[in-house]
C-alpha cells in the first residue's frame, strides 16, 4: 500500500466518523433547540395569556428541529483536505496530512510529505479520537429540561380579567349549546304544530349555534338573547288564550293529567296488569305478605346452620309460616316460583338455600308491590277524569273531551236510536256553558245542539267535527305555547348565566314548574330538565331534597385546604379603620359578660382578649377564612 | 530533497552549537537570529546594555564565512559615514577624480549598535541597503554582496538624546527580539566563562555559499493554504477600524502590521519548520514566531500607551482570538 493509499484509507474512516459525529451532534443541537423554543413558549404560556393548543403546537413544532438537526449534520460531506485537517487538529500533526493532501502532486516535494504524512498516521492513535463524545450543548439541553419540567409545575399566571373574559366566554358558549339542545330537543320531540312557534324556535337554535361559534361580548350576547326572548315573547302573547290555558294547566298539574285521556291511561293500566300477570293485586293484602315474608326471612336467618343445631319446633314452626305464606300469595293469584323453591329447599333441610331464596322471593315481591301502587294510582287517575264532556271541559281534559266528541261524531253519524242521541245532546248541552273559554267551541256546540234538535243529524255531527277540530287546535296551541314557555324560561336561564356570569345549573334555581324542589343537592338529571315534561310523575322520584352529601360539601371542612373565597369574604389587613369597605368579619365568643362597670386596666383588658384571641385561634373555633383577620386584628392593639 | 532538509538542519545546528561557545542561554535569541538569516532578514535587537546582544552578533559572524562590520551610531554620525563617499583621489596618471570609498555597509554582516542613537537622517540611510540591498552614491547604485544583514541593537533605558526608529525603518528589520536577562544558571555560567583565562573559540560552521542555499531551501518549504490564510488573518486582525480587526486591535492600535509582517511570519515559519524537522509549515509554527516578525510593525494609540499596554500583549489576545479555520476574509470574534 502506498503512502497516498495509507493516508486516503484514514481519511475515509475519519470522515465517515466524522459524518455521523455531526449527525449525532446536530441531534443533540436540535434536542437543545427544541427545549429552548419550548421553554420559551412555556414561560409565554405561564406569564401570557398563550393558548395551551399554542403550546402544544410549538411543542411538537419544535421536536421537529431534531431530525433537522440530525439530517443537517449528516448531509454535509467533507472533503479529504478537510478531514485531513480535522485529523491534523484532533491528533495534534502539525498540519502534516494536509500538507500531504495539498502538495500531493508537487515534484519536489510531493513524495517528501506523503512519506511524513503516512508516518505520523501510522504513529498516532486514530481510535483514540474517533469517539463519540456528548458536546457541551448536551448539559445545556438537560438543564433546559429540567427547568422546564420544575416550570410545568408552577401555576400559570392569569389576570383576574382575562379570568373573567374567559369564564365569560365559557358561560356564553354553554348558554349556547344549552340553548340550541333545548331547541333540537324540541323541534324534534314536540314538532311546534303552528309555523310561527316553529320558525321561533329556529331562531332559537340559530342563536345557540351563533354563541357557540361567535365570540361575543356579554353585551352582545345578552342582546342576542334578548331579541330572541322578545321574539318568542310576541309569539307567546299571539297564542295566549288566558281561560282554556288555565284550565288546561290546571288539569296537567293536577294528579289526573290532561296529555293522556282515558284511553292511553287505560292502555298503560292494561300494560302494567299483564306484567302483574293479569290480576289486580290488592295493595293491602301485597303489604301484609311482604311483612310476613320479611318475617319469615329474620326466621330463616336465625336458623342455625346444620341439621344438628335445628330444634323440631323450630323446624316445624318455620315450615309453616313458609305454607301458610305460599297459601297467601296463591290466594292473592300471585306468582313466586322463589317461594315454590324455597319449600323445596326447606323440605330438604337446606336452611341456607331456604333463607337465599326467600331474598329472591322478595325482590320480586317489592317489585310487584311497585307495580301495584303505581297501578293504583292510574286507577285512581281514571276514576278522577271527568264523566261527560262539560265535566272533562269544566277540569281541562281537553284530550279526554276530544275523544268524547269524536265518540259522539261517531254514533250520530252511525245512525244510532234516539235515545241514544238525546242523552249526547244532552251532555252537549251541559258541555256548553263549560264550553265557554275554549274560543269557538262554545257556539259550535250551541249549533251542534239545534241542528240536533231540529233532526239534522249530519249538520249537527259536522259542527261536533268542528268543535273538536277547535279543541284540537287549542291542544296544539297549548303544546307551543308550552315549548315557547319552556323556552323563554331557557332564554331567561341563559340571561341569568351570561349576565351574572355563572354556570347554567347555578342560575335554574327556580325550577322549571315541574314541581321539582329547587333544594337538595341535585342529581345528574338536573343538568337537562328537559325529558322529564315528558313524565313528571317519574320526575317526582328524583326530588332529593334534604340529602347530605358531605362529599360535595364546601370547602374549608375537609382535608383540601382553604378554598378561595368569594369577592368580598377575603379579609383585607386595614391599619386603623374599621369596615373600610366591607364587613368586619366578627363571631361571637363565650366570655364574660361585659354589662356594668370595668375597673382592670385597658392594658390588661387588651391582654387578655389578646390571650382569649389567641386560644379561641389555637382551637379551631374561628373560621379558616377569618383567623387571619382576627389574628390582625388583636395584633395591631400592640 | 530528504538530503538538502538535512543539511540544512545540520548547518543550522552546528552554528547554533558554535555559537553556544560564547552564548550561554538565550535560546530563543540565537534562535530568532538564526532564523532571521536563514530567511535573509535583519534583525532588530532590543534589551540592556551587557546582555551581549554585540557579542552575540560578533560570534555569528565568526560561526558563519562572513565579513562583518561594525558601526557605533552616535548623534553625530553621517550618512556617509555608514555608506561610504566619494573622495578626491589622485589616480596613477596623477589626475585628480573622485573614487567612492565603501562605507562600513560594504559587509554581510553590519552590526548597527545603538542604532536608535543616530538621527533620523542618518538612519534612513540604512533603508535602501536593507530593503534593496544596494547603495545609491553621488548617482551610481552600488549593490551590496548577498548574503546581507543588518544586526541592530537599541536599549530600551536611557532614552534621553535618541531618536526612535521611524515606522519604515522598523517594518524593515524581519524580527524584532527582546533579549532578556540570563537566568541565575545561565549567568553563573556567564561569569565563569568570561572571567577564566581560557576562552572557546569559535569555528566556521557555515560558509557564504551553503548559508545561500539554506536561504534557497527555506523559500520553497511548502505552506498549507489555510496555514497561509491564518497568516494573512492574523495581519489583518490588526488593522485597526477594518471589518477584520478584533476588538484588540480596535481598542489599542492606531496602525496594524503591513504586508511585510505576513511575510516575516511565513518566511520564519518556514525556517521553524525546516529547523524542527518538518516539510511544511503549521500553525504552531506561525503562533510561535508571530510575535517577535509582528510586534515592531505594531503602532499603538495613546490609549494603549497611557494603559503601558505593549504590542505583546495585543499580539497575544490576536492569537487568541484569530480562529485557525475559515477564509482570510474571516476572522472569529
């Protein structure tokens, strides 16, 4: 091998190490970048009001400078006079293999320096540089990390106003979705039967949908909702009918309902008779058989285990009660195959099995006896409806009544005997006074009524037609306004929570006139009221006033620490004034009484409220949120 | 080529040795001065009287098959008297015409002691000689015999009654070297040398011819291209106000080195090459001779002046701050 051959091998192995070095380098050049740019935009986002999505972009932008980094460094290729420098520099060769490389081609002294080049390579130690070393960028890089990870850790600084703006922004865009579910929800599950309440409640959705995307000011929003909440106002207004509304309130309020009728009351009574098996429980004689069987149950679990620990009496007793409890449900046409298999068991010896199918017998007993309330609550229901139509108009069961006039409408054009049509003028004309507040209604039946009378059957089953066609249409009309006051109320909510800046749930306290309590603290139903107009006997149910719920309980109690108080409650250190804008925060501590004449020094006085100030602190008797305004405040007597 | 690079080594280190007869320590002097002939340069020596800066002159002369003179400069001294003059001379047809008499400049070897005593009149007599090595009297140039040398010493103390050197004069000498006091050793062995009856006696290691082909020998050492550049970068990094000046140089110098600096600094590097047996020229080689080729082309303000700031020092953070990578254009801040 020549000189040259000798050298150039060298320099080949030198400069791929020399390649990937600087790969390697340029990564860790990247990495250094990345955590800088990153932990500036950490400091950004800490002090400025930067979005995190902002953050996250950069942060992933920046990770993309180390394969930059990477490929930078690796793509450069040097040449062999520039390897043959760094070689030079590293082994420390005086210039020695450059010098070669130059010269290489000089007559004189070509030759000359390709000897010395060669044997200098040959003498140093080229592995002991043709390591990869980390660079001093490394520890700046992991300094950098480790500042930023400590900075992930400090809370970010927000103004109280940027605080606000975005909580009001929050606000405003859940006002909005609110708004547009609520609208959605009714657009599609009460379909407004009238154009106008439609075209309303369009533009109640498109408000909803414009909060979410505009950014708004509370002013802007507020008048927004505002134009809106006049808008379905006027429609309100254009629908009221003061007479048949309030009758047709009163009637939903009331335990009979006026959604139903008979005929839908009487399909769910049917409904809930076949899941009973199609008897008719007495509610009584199902609570008596449930006590016997909760006694039987403590019977059977104080049974001692085994054969051996049993006494004949007991034994015998408990047998039974079991027959006597089976006989009871048998008579009541009952089904509780548990009670069959528990015999079985017992019969057997299994008191273990006895006392396992006796709880099973329960649970099927409780839920029969849930069925039969419910049952005899709709029984009651239907018994309370009205009998004839004045009475079903008089208690605003419109749709019962319209069911009756369509029954009418049927037979008087079916051609029924006369005595069946007089008793239907009849009940019309006691219907007509009632009749009175459901607009046209009342004349229709009064021309119902002649016709009737005068004979003409047809006429006076096309002015029944017409009459129910009224009621319907009052139904309707009832319906939207229903939706539009469900909706205005939602408008109101919306109003409250933009314009008071609190959560949507804070601000329905009021209720939505389902009879729910605004009390208690509230289930997961509460967020979305909506579904229960659809059943509120159902809504009744999740009424959970007066529950304690320790774990949603205020803060200040619990081991979390002190919560932020309110505006206002924060006690403020104020050197020599009293309330100088607010309360002075204050409670009441047993002592001595103070009426009548003091002769103790004000020093002492002073010193022993400080003392009893002091102990009251120690022992928890002053709130967090005061102790220390108190403790300030007996401080600055000193 | 192998063989003449020996020569030229054994040459120089036999007249290094004959001159350590006489010259106890003072390495770096000897060398400076060797290197300064072997690059056909002049020498500027500047230290204390009795540091043997003439002795040292005088034995290279005797080490080295030249002819050697000597002139004390004083305030009083001429142009003529260094150069030589035209005097009126009878010839043997007993006419009268004039015949230039050669001054003591007619040597190889000129000793210019204490040559910041003379007037700047008669200083600048020495440029020609020392630039184009010729004389130019009564209208004929006269060339002076190659090899030729200048050796001038001038003391620092005592500067009452001299004339500083003008900035031509200085960019002429190649090195300019700072001889300073022996060591304890070295001056121990200074007094024992000199003060016994029996002294060594120097013996011609080099004669005229073999000096010019060492002169040759140096010339065609090849330098790198980006040893070259570093060069040409350093002299450009004291160019004070320029885009190539380091902050150094901004700050203390009125004027930066000229041209003939980078020369010097090759030339001496070249030689240091040769003299540590190498073929080239490397960096260490100009760092090493970068002081004693720059320091005297150096001018400082009167900032560096009030501060007793010297051309060392702002040479020195040069040094340090000049990268040896990159372009001549560039120099690494």
């Amino acid at each position: 091998m020549s000189d040259l051959q000798k050298i150039r091998t060298v320099l080949a192995r030198a400069a791929r190490h020399r390649r990937w070095s600087r790969a390697w380098n340029g990564l860790l050049w990247g990495v250094f970048a990345a955590s800088a740019i990153w932990l500036l935009a950490l400091v950004a986002f800490k002090l400025l009001p930067v979005p995190f999505a902002a953050l996250c972009a950069i942060g992933l932008g920046a990770c993309g400078l180390m394969p930059v980094g990477f490929v930078w460094g690796w793509w450069k290729k040097d040449s062999p006079l520039d390897t043959a420098k760094w070689v030079d520099n590293e082994l420390a060769l005086k210039e020695r293999l450059s010098a070669a490389i130059e010269f290489q081609s000089s007559e004189s002294w070509g030759g000359v320096l390709l000897r010395e080049g060669a044997r200098s390579v040959s003498r140093a130690s080229l592995g002991s540089v043709l390591q990869y070393r980390l660079p001093r960028v490394a520890r700046w890089t992991v300094l950098l990390l480790f500042v930023g990870v400590t900075l992930g850790f400090v809370p970010e600084y927000r103004s109280q106003r940027m605080l606000d703006e975005r909580k009001q922004a929050e606000i405003i865009k859940d006002a909005g979705t609110r708004l547009e579910h609520h609208a959605k929800t009714v657009l599609q599950y009460r379909e407004p039967a009238l154009k106008p309440t439609e075209q309303a409640m369009r533009s109640v959705e498109e408000l909803g949908a414009d909060l979410q995307k505009i950014k708004l000011t509370r002013a802007d929003a507020l008048e927004r909702i505002s134009n809106v909440t006049d808008r379905l106002k006027e429609q309100a207004q254009s629908l009221e009918n003061p007479e048949a509304f309030r009758r047709i309130r009163q009637a939903s309020r009331s335990a009979t309902g006026a959604t139903g009728g008979d005929a839908e009351l009487q399909r769910k009574i049917d409904r809930l008779q076949e899941r009973m098996g199609g008897n008719s429980a007495d509610l009584d004689a199902l609570k008596a058989l449930k006590k016997r069987l909760d006694q039987l149950r403590g019977s059977a679990a104080d049974m001692p285990t085994g054969e051996a620990g049993t006494t004949p009496d007991l034994s015998q007793q408990m047998g039974a009660d079991l027959a006597n409890l089976m006989q009871l449900s048998q008579d009541q046409g009952l089904s509780l195959p548990d009670l069959d298999l528990a015999m079985a068991a017992f019969q057997q010896g299994e008191y273990d099995r006895v006392a396992e199918m006796l709880d099973s017998a329960q649970v099927d007993l409780e839920k029969m006896l849930e069925m039969a309330k419910a049952l005899h609550r709709m029984q009651t229901q239907q018994e309370q409806a009205g009998r004839d139509l004045g009475e079903q108009l008089e208690k605003g069961q419109v749709s019962t009544a319209y069911q009756n006039l369509q029954e009418m409408i049927r037979k008087m054009r079916e051609g029924t005997d006369g005595e069946e049509i007089r008793k239907i003028l009849q009940e019309v004309s006691e219907a007509l006074d009632p009749a009175g507040g459901y607009g046209q209604c009342q004349a229709l039946l009064r021309q119902a009524l002649q016709q009737g009378e005068t004979g003409n059957r047809q006429a006076s089953a096309e002015s029944l037609q017409q009459a129910a066609e009224e009621l319907k249409r009052l139904m309707e009309e009832y319906g939207d306004m229903q939706s539009l006051l469900d909706t205005l109320k939602a408008c109101e909510i919306a109003q409250q929570s933009v314009g008071n800046c609190q959560g949507w749930g804070a601000c329905q306290g009021g209720g939505t006139g389902n009879g729910l309590s605004s009390r208690g603290v509230g289930t997961w139903a509460d967020g979305n009221q909506m579904w229960k107009d659809f059943d509120p006997d159902l809504a009744q149910r999740w009424d959970n006033s007066g529950i304690q719920r320790p774990d949603m309980e205020s803060r200040g109690h619990t081991d979390r620490g002190q919560g932020p108080g309110t505006e206002g409650m924060i006690p403020t250190k104020v050197r020599g004034k009293f309330t100088p804008g607010g309360p002075m925060p204050s409670i009441t501590l047993r002592g001595v009484n103070l009426k009548g004449e003091s002769r103790v020094q004000v020093e002492e006085a002073i010193s022993a409220a400080q003392q009893e100030a002091q102990s009251a602190l120690n022992q928890e008797k002053i709130p967090r949120a005061f102790q220390r305004g108190v403790r300030d405040y007996f401080d600055d007597f000193n | 080529m192998e063989d003449r690079i020996a020569e030229f080594r054994d040459a120089f280190a036999r007249v290094k040795k004959e001159i350590g007869k006489t010259i106890v320590g003072q390495t770096e002097i000897v060398d400076g001065t060797l290197q300064a002939i072997c690059a056909a340069g002049h020498v500027l020596l500047e230290g204390v009287p009795g540091l043997g800066k003439t002795l040292l002159v005088r034995t290279l002369s005797e080490a080295i098959d030249l002819s050697f003179n000597r002139v004390q400069f004083t305030p009083d001294l001429m142009p003529a008297d260094i150069l030589g003059t035209n005097l009126v001379m009878e010839n043997p047809d007993g006419r009268r015409e004039f015949q230039f008499q050669q001054g003591p400049i007619f040597s190889h070897i000129v000793l210019a002691d204490e040559i910041n005593r003379a007037t700047p009149k008669t200083q600048s007599a020495m440029l020609e000689a020392m630039q184009e090595k010729s004389v130019t009297a009564g209208g004929k140039i006269r060339r002076l015999d190659e090899p030729f040398f200048v050796l001038a010493t001038q003391n620092p103390i005592d500067q009452e009654g001299t004339y500083p050197l003008p900035e031509a004069q200085l960019d002429r000498f190649f090195y300019k070297l700072l001889v300073t006091y022996p060591s304890g050793p070295e001056l121990t062995e200074v007094i024992d040398r000199t003060t016994q009856p029996r002294q060594e006696r120097v013996e011609r290691a080099v004669d005229r011819q073999q000096l010019l082909r060492m002169q040759g020998l140096v010339r065609e050492v090849p330098v790198p291209s980006h040893v070259r550049d570093y060069a040409v970068r350093l002299v450009l990094a004291t160019h004070p106000g320029t885009d190539t000046a380091v902050d150094v140089a901004n700050q203390y110098l009125r004027f930066g080195s000229s041209p003939r600096g980078g020369q010097s600094v090759i030339l001496a590097a070249k030689v240091r090459a040769l003299t540590e047996g190498r073929f080239n020229a490397s960096f260490a080689d100009i760092k090493a001779v970068a002081l004693a080729a720059l320091r005297h082309r150096l001018i400082l303000n009167f900032e560096a002046q009030a501060e007793g700031i010297t051309t060392d020092h702002v040479l020195k953070k040069v040094l340090e701050e000049v990268s040896t990578s990159g372009t001549p254009a560039e120099v690494a801040k």
